[in-house]
C-alpha cells in the first residue's frame, strides 16, 4: 500500500475527518454546477493523478517542502493563497502555549452549548463527526447537541480541532485567549502574519450576505466587521436561531457562490505555513512544553499506524470550494525531520475535494526521490 495521509489516518472517512468539504449544496446540485468539467478530470486521491493536475495548474499552487538533511522543493512559496481549515494550527500552538505557561487547564471541562456558541452547519460534517466520537448524541435537527449541559475536557476539544476540523473551537480558543495570543504563538514558530479571522463570521458571511463587508473592503474591515458578528452568533440565541432556521427551510448558496466566498477566506503562503510545522516538530518551539504539547495533537490521529521509518506524522489540512490545503511535517528513524505546505486554489472540482489528499505529494516527494524528479519537472513545466 502507497503511503499518504488516508493510510496514516486510520479509521478516518476519506476527506471528511481532516478536510472538510464546505457543501452548501447536494453532492449532486455541486456536480451539475460543474457541468462543463472534464469528463476524465486527474484523481487527486493519487500520487500520479496530482502530478497530472500540477502540470496543467501550476499558477493554482503553491508549495514549500524541507527536510533537514538539505532537501528543498519551493513553488511559489511566498504566493498567499487560501489556508482553508490548515489555519488551525495557529490557533493549537496559542493554546499549547497557554497550557504550558499556566494560562489553560487542559482538563477544563467546557460546556458543550458553550463551545457550539461558535459554530456555524456548514461545515461538512466535522463538527458532526467530533460529536460522534465523543459520544455525544445530536438533535431533532442532526445538526447540534441533544445535550448543551454536558462538559468536555478543553484538551479533547482541540484534539477534535485538529482530528475532525471542527471550526468551532478555533473560535472558543481565540476569543478565551486573544487574537494577539494566536498571533504572537503563530510568529513564535516562524510564520510572521498569520492571517487570524473568526470562522464563524466567515461561514456566516456565506450563509447571511447582508452581515458580510462590501466586497473589496480592506482585510482590518473585514475582521472588524468578523469579530463583531461573531461576538453576536456568541452571545445572541436569536442570531443562534436564525441561523438554524436559514439552513432548515432554505437551500443554501450556489457551488459557484460558495466559490466566489472561499477566494476571501483566510490566507498566506506555503513557506510560512510549513514554518511553524517545521518548529514543531524540529523541537525548536519555545516554550519547550509548549512545542511537544502541539506535536502530540498534530501527530496523534496517525501514531500507531506508522512506517517503520517514520516516528512521527503531523498534519492539520483543510478544505474549501475549489480550495485543497496541507501543513505536514515527518520524523523518521534516520534523525531527518522534514515539513511542508501545500496550498491549491482553483482548477479543482467538488468531486476532487471530495476525494483529494494535499498531503500526498508532500508525502511521496520525501519518499520517492523518482517521483519527487517528476514533481519537480511538472513545476517547471
């Protein structure tokens, strides 16, 4: 078996428990919206299909991929483009760092209508998925917690963040800590402008149009405007009930709007995205607590299904319309650690996110000097 993120995450669904697919429409309203598309489009599940696909999109991607024993591949590496849910990494290093300076208890147990306080449906499912796993059961709706009494421990939370994408708790973190904390965390491992915003005046941006900002509004705006509307979704049931009946008894927006929205979400570069994972998993985080603490979420999902080579595999990725992202770094045996981000924005179909793994080339680069030959020559063209 060829390795890639799908065979280190066991147990997970395909893209849903790592990268979650925004669909704001059936699979199938999503893929008559794409009518026009190629008939045989390149499978981004393989290693050889992402190759076809870079050599006809190279101005859609960007990548940055290092290892400690020279190894450097750069496309585009200081190209901002979309993060997508590969942001959250930012917010697990201000929560790492919270824990190991005293600042959090991570047996804090958090209300669970507090933590949904922040959560917006539409995210494909991975708040879904961190309920189930948790044990928690849903609502008439499907869509919340049966419960909003029961607690669960923060630290579980976060681990939800990274393993299932859930959107919520990024938001619960930076608003207990500060947007300046998640900043000062993210450039803390490297990465100088860490585009930190509230997702869930992002997912609501999409869903309410008359709360979004002007289009073309400066990015201070936006988050003005962002932080403002989340604070309301917090602490307002009203909002809270808009929202669910907007989803229930509306159909939501078109692929194409979806589209359009993703281009403004969060973004940055491929270089300073694999920054902080390098940091991470080099060991050279400060506080030292605070990089192993990161290094355990990041690298647990996958630890027990490990090559023999490989002593560890961090990943946080990430999923919008036309947007496929990945922050990774490797351990091996050998004393090597290598780290890497791969953003893509645009040339994709739904039906690729809903298959597509960005960690693959990132994954068959490190291991197969071959295929990492073909990487590179499909960059330069």
């Amino acid at each position: 078996m060829s390795l890639s993120r799908r065979t280190l995450l066991t147990g997970c669904t395909a893209a849903v428990a790592a990268l979650p697919l925004l669909t704001a429409c059936s699979p199938a309203q999503a893929r008559n919206s794409l009518a026009g598309s190629r008939a045989a489009e390149p499978d981004l599940s393989t290693a050889d299909g992402w190759l076809t696909w870079i050599a006809d999109n190279r101005d859609h991607l960007a990548l940055s991929l290092t290892d400690t024993a020279g190894l450097r591949v750069a496309h585009r590496a200081r190209t901002t483009q979309p993060l997508a849910s590969a942001v959250k990494v930012a917010q697990l290093a201000a929560y790492a760092t919270a824990v190991a300076e005293g600042g959090l208890d991570p047996n804090e147990q958090i209300r669970v209508g507090d933590w949904e306080r922040y959560y917006v449906p539409v995210d494909g499912g991975a708040h879904l998925n961190a309920l189930a796993e948790l044990g928690i059961p849903t609502d008439a709706t499907g869509l919340y917690a049966a419960d909003p009494e029961l607690r669960v421990a923060l630290e579980r939370l976060v681990t939800m963040m990274i393993a299932h994408s859930d959107s919520a708790v990024p938001d619960l973190l930076r608003d207990r800590l500060g947007t300046e904390a998640v900043l000062r965390a993210a450039r803390a491992g490297g990465w100088a402008d860490a585009d930190v915003r509230s997702l869930c005046a992002e997912y609501l941006f999409l869903l309410l149009p008359d709360e979004a900002p002007a289009p073309g509004a400066p990015l201070p705006r936006r988050l003005a405007i962002g932080f403002e509307l989340e604070r309301r979704h917090r602490d307002d049931e009203a909002l809270r009930d808009q929202v669910r009946d907007r989803l229930l008894t509306q159909p939501l927006p078109t692929y194409d709007a979806q589209l359009t929205w993703a281009s403004d979400t969060a973004a940055s570069t491929p270089e300073q995205l694999a920054a902080l994972h390098r940091a991470i998993a080099e060991g050279r985080y400060l506080p030292g607590p605070a990089g192993d603490i990161a290094r355990g979420v990041l690298e647990g999902k996958a630890a027990g299904n490990l090559p023999a080579d490989m002593l560890g595999f961090g990943f946080k990725g990430g999923s919008l319309p036309g947007v496929l992202t990945a922050g990774m770094s490797a351990r091996f045996t050998d004393g090597r650690v290598a780290a890497g981000a791969l953003l893509a924005h645009g040339g994709i179909s739904a039906a690729q996110l809903q298959q597509g793994d960005p960690s693959l080339p990132l994954l068959t680069a490190l291991r197969d000097p071959a295929w990492r030959d073909r990487l590179i020559s499909a960059l330069r063209g």
